[in-house]
C-alpha cells in the first residue's frame, strides 16, 4: 500500500509539473502573440507583419528577421525594403534576404543604410513572405530599424486635396457642439494609417462627377477617397418596408435595394473608378434585455465619441450610406445645425444613416440627419425619408480643379 500510495504521489507531481508547463508556454505564446499584433501596419493598401518587429537590435553572430507583405487590394501594388537608422559597427555584417517572391529570391549584400529591395511589385491578393539572415561573424552589438515603404501614387486624388488643404491635428469644437465654422481637413491616426476629414463649413471639397454634384467626406487609410450626393434622391424611401422589419442585414434592405438600382442607373458607365470598399453597419450591441441597444447611441449621444472604427459588419459595396459617426466628424451633433457642408436648405424630410440605434418589439430604429442638420437617433426603419448615396472614388483617380463649388474637382 505505501509503495502504491507513493507512486500515485509521484504520479500527482510529474502531472502537475507538465501542466504547469503547459500553461507557461501558453501564457508565453499568448504574451508574444499580442506583442506581435503590435506589428502588423497597413499602409497603401499593403499590410505589413513585422514578425520580430521593425526596431532589429543584433547581438549573436547569427539572426533572423522575418516579415511579411499583403495586397489587399484589387490592383498591383509597389514597395521597398529599407534599412534606416543603424546605430553600432557593422564591420563584415553581411545580410541575405530570402522568399517566396520569384522577384526577390535570394539577395545578399553588406548591411548598411540603403534599399535592400526597391520598387518590388506584388499582384492582388498575394502575400510575399521574407526571411532576413544577419551574418555578424565578429558578434558586433548594433541596432537597425526595418521598414517596408509602400509606393504612393503620385497625383493621386487623395494627394491633391492634402496639397490644397492645411491639415489640423484636432477640430476646434467638441463632438457634443455643431460645428458651424470651416474647421477644414483634419487628420486622424487609426490602426489602419492615417485618415483625414471635413469637418464644419467648408467650401472647398465639392466634386463634379458622373453627371452630379458630390461632397468629400474624407480620405481613407488607403488613399481612396468617400463622397456623398450634394442632395439627396428625390423619392423617399423607407429602411425596409413592413414586411422586412426588424432586418439586420442591410444588404437586403430596401434602402440598399434603391441604391443600388439607383447605381446602375446614373454610375454604371463611371464603374471603373469607383471602389468597392467596406461600408460600416455598426449593430454592435450595448443592450440587449428584450429592447436591444446599439453601442452608436451611447457613443454618440452620451460620450460624444465617434469612431472611425466599425464594431459591427463591414458591408462590402460599391454604394452605401453615411454612418452616424462620420455625420458627427463633419459637424452634425444633436443641435440644429444649418451652417456645414452636409446640410441641404428646403429638405421636406429627414435622411439616412446607415447606423442603427435599437430594436424593440422585432422592430429596429436608425440614426437620421433632419431638416434642421441635427443627428436624430430614432426613426423608425419603416419610415419613408430621403436616400443620400455614399461611393467611393478609387485611390489611383486624378482631378482636375479647387475643390471650390465655382471649381469642384473633375475626374481625368
């Protein structure tokens, strides 16, 4: 018995020994996982994993840095692999870069501030996976910093309207206050790059395209640039009809459906430039106890905090609808507001928002922007208002013009 009530000891501690190894590695895996996320960037329509991150600090005489580059848009895509900021000796440092790109499979050279690949091209879709060797036979102590430098498109939309503008860092009101004055573009850093807005009473983001009259909303990450109608459609339209209530898929919405016929219509020949791009429908909920509430409500009408970020579904389309939040960027607030580029003088009924604010009774409610330029949040989706269309002007499209309403920006 005591024989065998010391092996089931033994037993019980080499158990716990290997589950508590088990659990170091996991924690150690999950710990490098998330500093990892750190740094993925995406820029130019490429993301970019740093799998050892961009700052390289170099101790053994042999190490490795790996990165990968992704296309994540429908055109071929340009960039470089430098090397900048080497800090230390890097006497008989030698380098050798390997992948899986044909373009770039093998390249060995001394490791010192320049391009180490320039101008690599990188088809839709496709992921080029890298391995950097460093050959430090003298195990000198050094430092770089590894960088990926998308190619931008130059004369590109996007870089017209940041040469024309002076770019703000911050607006000049609270989100909780109607912007009335010309606070101009204002830059915005995301998880996805940089991103720029009207906000206020501008007057020179006006867009002649496909036979209508568009204002620019704002540049996105990607350098593709969002536009909304100056006015809206002339029928009024519901969210969804009776039959379709309580939705959640705004695909299948009525609205969409009116869109998209709309689409067809009026910008079918202008297609090839208009990018088919993610619409936010933000049904992240912060309720739910028989009435749900949408996180939109409090974020906007509580912690006057808009986001950029969608929490909800990213709806692919080539035409959709302006969110709540960036009604709110450009100037709208609960307050009247009759004095910014998205209010249209004489309207008989308000206009949609792609943003839902909540669903009681199988029946859901949508933000809106009314006659008067303020953000309401509770218009039932059997409502019949106006239709405003949203598009996306593809990144590599070029103009012509001031962005001025007696010189609004031409496509070439």
């Amino acid at each position: 018995m005591r024989k065998k009530y010391k092996v089931t000891l033994l037993g019980i501690a080499i158990l716990i020994l290997l589950l508590s190894g088990v659990e170091a590695h996991y924690q150690m895996y999950k710990s490098e996982e998330k500093d990892l996320s750190a740094f993925i960037k995406v820029a130019e329509g490429l993301s970019i994993n740093y799998l050892n991150g961009t700052d390289i600090h170099v101790t053994k005489r042999e190490s490795e840095v790996a990165f990968s580059v992704t296309n994540q848009l429908n055109e071929t895509l340009y960039y470089n692999i430098d090397i900048l900021n080497i800090s230390g000796s890097l006497d008989e440092v030698t380098y050798r870069l390997s992948s899986d790109n044909p373009s770039v499979s093998e390249a060995i050279g001394n490791l010192e501030q320049n391009a180490i690949a320039s101008r690599v091209s990188i088809e839709p879709g496709v992921t080029h996976r890298y391995t950097l060797e460093i050959l430090n036979p003298n195990s000198h102590d050094f430092s770089f910093l590894l960088v990926i430098v998308p190619e931008s498109v130059e004369n590109s939309f996007a870089n017209t309207i940041l040469t024309d503008n002076d770019i703000k860092e911050s607006t000049m009101t609270a989100f909780n206050v109607s912007a009335t004055e010309n606070e101009g573009l204002i830059r915005q850093s995301t998880e996805l790059g940089n991103m720029y807005y009207f906000r206020g009473n501008v007057a020179n983001n006006y867009v002649s395209f496909a036979n209508n009259l568009w204002r620019i909303v704002k540049i996105n990450e990607d350098n593709s640039v969002k536009l909304i109608l100056n006015n809206t459609l002339e029928s009024l339209a519901p969210m969804n009809v009776t039959e379709l209530a309580g939705n959640n898929d705004f695909l299948t919405s009525t609205a969409y459906q009116n869109l998209t016929s709309w689409y067809t219509t009026y910008l079918t020949e202008f297609d090839e430039l208009v990018a088919s791009t993610y619409y936010c429908f933000d049904n992240s909920v912060s309720t739910n106890t028989g009435e749900i509430s949408y996180l939109s409500n409090t974020r906007l009408f509580t912690d006057y905090l808009p986001s950029n970020v969608c929490g909800g579904l990213n709806v692919s389309s080539k035409v959709g609808l302006l969110t709540a939040d960036e009604a709110v960027m450009a100037g709208a607030s609960a307050g009247e507001n009759t004095s910014y580029y998205l209010y249209v003088d004489g309207l008989q009924a308000s206009w949609w928002t792609m943003t839902p604010n909540k669903r009681e009774n199988n029946v859901m409610s949508y933000m809106a922007l009314s006659t008067n330029g303020s953000l309401i949040r509770d218009v039932d989706e059997t409502s019949s208002i106006f239709l405003r269309p949203v598009i996306t002007l593809s990144r590599k499209t070029q103009v012509t013009g001031s962005g001025t309403l007696d010189d609004p920006y031409q496509i070439v």
